[in-house]
C-alpha cells in the first residue's frame, strides 16, 4: 500500500472506482505540473477516482517525491514543459529508475516535440489540454492497462 506523508496528496475519502475494468485499488501517479490550478484539478479528478496521487510542480522536486515514496509507482503524467527541464527528458530519467512504469505527456502547446516527432517509449502516451475529467480518466486507465500485466514498478 502506498504511503501518504506530508507533501503527498491522497485520496480525500470519496469513493473508489473499483467497479470500472482494469482498475486495481490504489496505484499511483506521479504527477509532474507546473501550473497550480491544472496540478490541483488534475489531483482532484485523479483522488476522486481512486487513485493515490503524488505531487510535483518540477522535475527536481518530482524526483525527490519519487526517491521518498517507499510503495509502487504506476504511472508519471508529466506536463511536457517544465520549468526546471523537458517532461519528456524527466520521463526518459524515471523510466531508467522505474523499470516498467508508464507515462502520460501532457502539453497546451498545440505543436510540441512530443507531437512533431512522436514518442520515444512504447509505454507512453499523449494527452493534449485542455482536457476533461473523462478524457483524463480515460488515458489513465487505458496507460495503466497497456503493457504490463501487475502495473507495479518498484523503485
């Protein structure tokens, strides 16, 4: 079971939807925004859902939550650019520290490297924002149920 502790945000109590397929309770997502209000929305959204959500709002300090959080890490929904570094450039790093985990890519920008050149992992995708809570959901499920069987990556 993940740990919650200061600096991370859980779950706040509403029900889990453990009745959708391929949900299984408690994965974890890294979440890497530099905007407040999307990183509190998107928390909102994925807390509401079931999911157990740790928070960045840069690449230094998401790697630092990364290196504290003692349970599983499921997946990485960065933002694509970062104050401090690319998402793409923290992904590739979280991917070599984290076998197995996945990422979503998020971006405002309508043309970006992500979408110019394509993506350079097979376990990640794109989500462009504005997005919806569905939209949101639904790419979280679908990057959580692609690829490997357990989701579980172990740092």
């Amino acid at each position: 079971m993940p740990r919650t502790g200061a600096g991370n945000e859980a779950a706040t109590g509403r029900p889990l939807a453990a009745s959708h397929p391929g949900f299984q309770l408690r994965q974890t997502i890294l979440l890497v925004e530099d905007e407040v209000f999307v990183r509190k929305v998107a928390i909102e959204i994925l807390s509401a859902a079931g999911y157990a959500v740790l928070s960045a709002g840069n690449a230094a300090e998401a790697l630092r939550k990364l290196h504290s959080h003692r349970g599983a890490l499921h997946l990485l929904l960065t933002d694509v650019v970062l104050p401090d570094r690319s998402g793409c450039d923290l992904a590739m790093e979280i991917s070599n520290l984290v076998g197995g985990v996945k990422a979503i890519l998020i971006s405002g920008y309508p043309e970006n490297s992500v979408t110019r050149n394509g993506l350079p992992h097979q376990d990640w995708s794109y989500l462009p924002k504005p997005f919806s809570a569905s939209s949101l959901i639904q790419k979280v499920r679908e990057s959580l149920s692609h690829g490997n069987p357990s989701g579980t990556a172990m740092l």
